[in-house]
C-alpha cells in the first residue's frame, strides 16, 4: 500500500519537474479551497474614504471649480461598480465648525507652522456634494473635540438642511482613545452618557429621527487610559437608545508618530502579511465580532498603513498598493461593511517627534500614503497619483457585484505549500447562487508580497501557481517595476498606468487556456476572472 502511494506521488513529482523545467519557473499548487468562512456578501460600498476636513478644498476644490485629479479618481471607480462613501473626517473634525455666512468651504486657522486650530466650513461645503458622482452617500461628522452641543448641532444642522438625503451616517468625535484624559477620567460609562447625550439633543433638534443613525465608537487601537472601542461600548450598551447605525473602528498598524515607530515601518515589515493577520485579528476583529454577535454592521471608518500622515519611500511606492489590496480584502473576508481609506496631510499637533510636518512655509505637507497629491506643494512637488491607486482598481473589480446584482463573497486561502505565509496571499470570490444553489467560484486574487527591490542583486523570482482545474481565465495584473517604485507612471493595472489621474495605455489582459497555471513575480498581484 505505503508503495502504491509513494509511486503515485513520484508520478505528481515528476509531472511537477516536467512544468517547472518548460517554463523555468519555481511552481507551486493553490488549492481554492477556503479557510475561513465565506463573508457576507459585499455592497458597492465596501471600497470607500475617508478625507481630512481640513485639506477638503485641496482634494475637491469648490464647488463652482472641482478638482479634477481627484473626480477622475472616484470616477474611475464608479466605472467599476463601487460606490464610494465618502466621510469627512478625520482629526480636524474635532475642532470643526459651521458658518453660515463664509463663502468658501474651508478655511483653516492656523499658526505660521501649520497647526490647526480650527477648521470652519461653509454651506459650500455641503452643496459641493453634489458634484460627486451619483450614487455617493457621505458621513456628517460632527466635532465632540470642542465639548459644545452648539457646534455639533450647528454642523448637523446644516449637513441636514442641505444634504438630508445624501448623509449615511453622522459620526460625533473622531478617536475619542486620544482626548485628554481629563474629559472622562477614562470611564467608558462618562463617555457613552455625554455621547447619548449629545446624539439624543441632535437628533431631537435636527431631524427628529434619533434610529439607527450614528457612528459610534471612532476608536484607535492605541493602548488608552479611555476604553472605547466597540468592543468595549457593546457590552456597556452605547446602543441602549437604538441610534447606532454602525460600529466603526480605526485601524493604524504602523506609524511614524514618534522615532521608534517609524524606524519598523518599512516597505518589508508593511508586507508581512502574518503580521497583517496578527493586527486584524488581535486588534480588530474583537471589536468586529462584538458588533456581529449584536447583529450589528461594523466598518473600518478610517486606516491607513503608517499613522502620522505615513513615511516617505515606503508609503508612497507601490508597497502601498500591495499593503492595501491585501488589507482590504483581509477586512473583507472579516465582513466589515465598508473600509474607509484615510486621505490628507500631516497636522502639526498630533505628535511633537513625529516624521512628517508641513512645509515650512505652513503649507500641507500632504500624507505620503494618500492616493494623490492634489495640487502642486512645496514639500511634495507636482500634483499628481500616486503607485497606489492602481489597488483600487483591483479591489474595487474583484469585489464587483455580479451581472445580476449579487455581492461578492470572499474567501482566504491557504498559502500553497513551499511558500511563505507572509509572503503570499490569495482569495477566492464567489458569486450568487451557482450550481447545485451553492456560491459558485468565480475569481482568484493572488498577492506576491515578497519585496523585490529595485536595487536588490538577486534576480526576482517568478512562481508558476496551479490553480486548479478551470476552462479558461482572464487575469488582470498589477505591477511595477520594483516594489520601492515611486513614479505612478510606471506602475500599471491591466496594462494601464495613472499618473495625471486619467488611464494611460490600452487594457491587456492575459488569456490561460485549460488548467493553465498563472505567473506571479515578486511584488505583484492577479485578478483571475474564470471563463464561465
Ligand atoms: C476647539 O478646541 C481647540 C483645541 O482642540 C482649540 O484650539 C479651539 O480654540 C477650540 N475652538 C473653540 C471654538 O472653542
Ligand atoms: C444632557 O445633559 C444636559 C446638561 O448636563 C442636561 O441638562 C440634559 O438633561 C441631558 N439630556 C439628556 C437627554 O440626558
Ligand atoms: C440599535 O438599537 C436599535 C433599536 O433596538 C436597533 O434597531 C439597531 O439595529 C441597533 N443598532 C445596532 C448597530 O446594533
Ligand atoms: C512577520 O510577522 C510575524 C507576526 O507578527 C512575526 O512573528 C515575524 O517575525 C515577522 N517576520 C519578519 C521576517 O519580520
Ligand atoms: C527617500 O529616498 C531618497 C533617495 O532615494 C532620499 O533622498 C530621501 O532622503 C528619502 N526620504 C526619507 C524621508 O527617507
């Protein structure tokens, strides 16, 4: 018997050697079967952001006068099926207030350095929601920062006067974990009663409608005196008056807040993909699993790879673009119900050693790991996308609803054998009802995320991945000359690049026969779509 078995091995062996040997390639076996539950099915709304209010005009212009950098972005997306909802949020928020009477839709009180004292916006600001492409649903956020019903209700106010029924939620404070500790002694009781509190005299004063629609919690996972997180407010009853809508949680794994953090927030430690799992996991999905057991949706209302605006040569190079595919679809399969991608520029008050600050002249020193520069700058040069962006694109075309309108549900699948976890990451999606009334197989996103450096001597390696039996696929394939590429015009998806926001390039895809398996080098990402 034990013979039978190893003969019949060395038959796999030697068809294995015979493949490898064709194409040279090292060659591995992906088996698509999942281990993790299959998520919930995805709305369009899974992929969307999340943009400091205080860089809004530089990222959106005004109204009569729209940044197109920018719109061609979101445009692009909606083209793919996602519909994007957009939060206004962020720190600024908490020192935020409405004006009725300015006619631009920011305007920053600043010191010559480029802390912010006060961000005040106007009408313009609101009405400006209607240049987004139809479809987009917006968070109002309001300002606990300041303690002051006034100022919260009048920015509810007004978001509710112009744009009642563009507004998805209201979010009252952002990362109340980082208030001064005096506001609440740390008690996660004195906290939920002044947020109750606040929320019940809004929604009586606005809308009259106090069900279902709030943020709540905005926590960081930063270790606090305050314990906020939903987690921690589930069990306490933050929903005791039934207005929560959501629970949304900030996710921050890395940061350059102070020297030591930023000196392990490398393009290698960022693409660990065992530590990604580790932070989802140990940071997140407790919170996560509070909300589900309550029956609740939760989100990731604000993340990004690098707290403290990101660090440069590692966020803005195509790293980024593998970090977030791969963290987004880990959220996904963890069912969060939207994953709010953080936009903006580094704030001179969050941190006093942090890496990052505003040019010297007081001008925004723009977030290394936005999706764009968007508009020329001192400190960063030229408007423009950056090597990211391209990642939006493969994660808002993997989670597409189907043609009959079903969601998309994911899968984790285990690394093949011969290859490193936290080197590799792949996912299976699934569509509707297929045969035998079973989600049927649709997709493959693979993620080689072991760095290839552009400076490296060592070759990259190009894996050979069998995919199991299928008839036919197309795959899309994300990629850049190295992993540290900087210039967005030399990293594409499907063929295409995205320097000056519009597409550069034809679409081209790569066609697999019968069972044919599929390349990855390093630092590169597939979208496989099976033929029908
Ligand atoms: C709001 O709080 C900030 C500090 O967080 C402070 O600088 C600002 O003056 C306050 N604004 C108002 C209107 O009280
Ligand atoms: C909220 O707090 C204010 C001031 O402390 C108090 O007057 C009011 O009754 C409270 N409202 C609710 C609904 O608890
Ligand atoms: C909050 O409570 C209300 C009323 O019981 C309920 O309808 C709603 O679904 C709850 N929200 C969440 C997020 O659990
Ligand atoms: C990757 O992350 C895991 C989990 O945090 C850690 O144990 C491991 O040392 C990391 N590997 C490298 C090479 O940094
Ligand atoms: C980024 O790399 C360039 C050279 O490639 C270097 O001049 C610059 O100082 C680096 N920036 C940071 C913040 O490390």
């Amino acid at each position: 018997m034990k013979s039978t078995i190893l003969a019949a091995s060395s038959i796999l062996v030697a068809a294995v050697a015979a493949t490898a040997v064709a194409t040279g390639e090292p060659y591995y076996s992906l088996s698509t079967k999942p281990i993790s539950p299959m998520s919930w099915p995805h709305a369009p709304q899974f992929l969307s952001y999340s943009f400091e209010p205080a860089f809004w005009t530089e990222f959106f212009g005004e109204p009569g006068s729209p940044r197109d950098l920018t719109f061609t972005l979101l445009k692009h997306l909606h083209d793919r099926g996602a519909k994007p909802v957009i939060r206004a949020g962020g720190i600024t928020m908490d020192s935020m207030v409405f004006d009725a009477n300015q006619e631009l839709s920011v305007v920053r009180t600043e010191n010559g350095k480029g802390g912010i004292y006060k961000t005040t916006i106007g009408p313009a600001f609101y009405k400006h929601w209607d240049n987004f492409p139809e479809g987009t649903s917006f968070v109002s956020t309001l300002n606990f920062g300041n303690n002051s019903i006034d100022i919260a209700r009048g920015l509810a106010a007004a978001s509710y006067q112009l744009q009642r029924d563009k507004i998805a939620y209201y979010e009252l404070g952002n990362e109340p974990t980082n208030y001064p500790t005096s506001r609440w002694q740390g008690s996660t009781e004195a906290y939920i009663k002044q947020w109750q509190n606040l929320t019940d005299a809004i929604d009586k004063a606005v809308s009259d409608d106090s069900h279902g629609r709030w943020w709540a919690s905005s926590a960081t996972t930063d270790v606090t005196p305050l314990k906020v997180r939903p987690s921690d407010l589930i069990p306490k009853g933050v929903n005791s008056t039934g207005q929560v809508g959501q629970y949304s949680i900030h996710s921050y794994a890395f940061a350059t807040c102070d020297p030591a953090r930023a000196a392990r927030a490398t393009i290698a430690n960022i693409l660990n993909h065992t530590d990604l799992l580790r932070y989802a996991d140990d940071e997140i999905y407790p919170s996560a699993k509070a909300a589900m057991d309550a029956g609740a949706p939760w989100v990731i209302g604000e993340f990004n790879s690098i707290a403290c605006s990101g660090k440069p040569n590692v966020s803005d190079t195509f790293a980024q673009a593998l970090w977030t595919a791969d963290v987004e679809l880990l959220y996904a399969v963890r069912n969060a119900a939207s994953v709010h991608l953080h936009q903006g520029a580094a704030l001179a008050f969050q941190s006093d050693q942090q890496l990052n600050a505003p040019a010297d002249d007081g001008s925004p020193g723009f977030s290394s790991y936005s999706l764009l520069y968007p508009v020329d700058s001192t400190k960063r040069g030229d408007a423009r996308v950056l090597p990211v962006f391209v990642s939006q694109l493969l994660v808002a075309e993997a989670l597409a609803e189907s043609k009959g309108g079903s969601g998309a549900r994911i899968a984790a699948l285990k690394t093949p054998r011969g290859l490193l976890e936290r080197e590799f990451s792949a996912y299976a999606i699934f569509h509707g009802q297929g045969r035998r009334n079973k989600p049927e197989l649709v997709k493959l996103v693979l993620l080689n995320m072991k760095p290839y450096y552009a400076d490296q001597e060592a070759a990259p390696s190009t894996l050979s991945i069998n995919i199991g039996n299928h008839n036919g696929a197309v795959v899309k394939r994300m990629t850049a000359p190295s992993v540290d590429e900087k210039d967005s015009a030399r990293v594409t998806w499907a063929g295409q690049s995205f320097r000056n926001a519009d597409a550069v390039g034809d679409v081209s895809v790569e066609r697999l026969v019968k069972n044919e398996p599929v390349s990855l080098r390093d630092s590169e990402a597939v979208l496989i779509t099976f033929s029908a």
